[in-house]
C-alpha cells in the first residue's frame, strides 16, 4: 500500500502539501527573484572580508542601538530619516544592503523601500544583526564622547545636569556604562 493510501486511512493530511509544490521552472524563477531582493549575513561578511567594494552596507536603527553595536563598516541612517537629503552622499553605482535588529525588526525593509524609491539598488540582510551575532561575525561600537564645562563638573553622577538628558549612555571597553539623571 502506497503512503498516500495509508495516510487517507488513518485520516492525517499533510499541511505541507496541501497546496501542490510549484513546477521546478517556476519555483527556480521564484527563488531566483527572491534573492535579488536579499541576502544573509554570511555573504556581506564574505564581501565584507574580501573587500568588495560594489556594496555599502546601511544600517537603518537608531543611533543609539548603531552605537551599541553595528556590522563593521556600516553606514547610519535611520530608516524615519532616508529621504533625497540624508542620501545624497551615498553612490548611486552600489548596491545598498540595509539591515536593522533581526526578524522581530522592520526599520530595513522600510529603508529598503524608502532607499529604491529614491532610485538605489538595494537589497535586504536577512536575520539583521541578530543573525550576525549569531554567526559569531565581529561586531564595531562607537564611543561617544561628551564634554562637561569645568563649570558644571561634580563629583556624583547623580546630580548631571538636566541639558544633558535624562539617560547618558557611554561605551567603554566594549561594556555599555548607564548613568542616570
């Protein structure tokens, strides 16, 4: 007796065919569409490494999350904030790869959208930098430096001045110091 047979006997079905595979050539045209709309992690790190230079990698979260750890290299645009201006420096002859937290994370399909209505070449990183830490792929900080006027200089943290904002994040060392005002 056949599986199929012995399936409709003991009454399962399958959810996974239950919409027919789609013919080879169609599912080929498919898949192939597909990855020119994104790519993973592991070939930006592979272009990345080999130093290609036809990609600019974007990152499209905040500049506070980009600050806390971004792909190596990466530019910061938040995706609230592409538009004809905030572009204008980037090259029209690169591919334009946006990534933003990962799957749970949108910013880089609204910055993808945002970046080819503009008319850029772009394509998306799956898995965004959830799937880049995951590989293990190493991760660039930024350090923000601030000045204090001697002036306003104490001896506790506690007492910041209030014109510098309700929560002061400083990276030292690769560990993100908190402060609060």
């Amino acid at each position: 007796m056949s599986d199929r047979k012995n399936e409709l006997i003991i009454g399962r079905t399958s959810k996974v065919l239950e919409n027919s595979p789609a013919d080879p050539s169609a599912a080929n045209n498919y898949f192939r569409s597909k990855l020119s709309f994104e790519t993973d992690p592991s070939d930006v790190y592979h272009d990345i490494t080999n130093k290609i230079s036809r990609i600019v990698v974007l990152d499209a979260r905040t500049p506070e999350t980009y600050a806390r750890g971004h792909v190596p290299g990466a530019v910061n645009i938040p995706h609230r904030a592409i538009d004809s201006s905030t572009t204008a420096s980037l090259p029209r002859d690169k591919v334009i790869v946006t990534y933003c937290d990962g799957v749970f994370c949108n910013a880089s399909t609204k910055a993808a959208a945002k970046l080819t209505a503009l008319g850029f070449s772009v394509k998306e990183m799956l898995d965004g930098m959830e799937g880049w830490r995951k590989e293990r792929y190493p991760v660039e900080e930024t350090v923000m430096q601030m000045t204090i006027p001697a002036s306003q200089k104490m001896h506790s943290f506690r007492r910041l001045p209030s014109s510098i904002g309700r929560t002061l994040s400083i990276t030292q060392k690769s560990s993100p110091i908190r402060f609060r005002t």
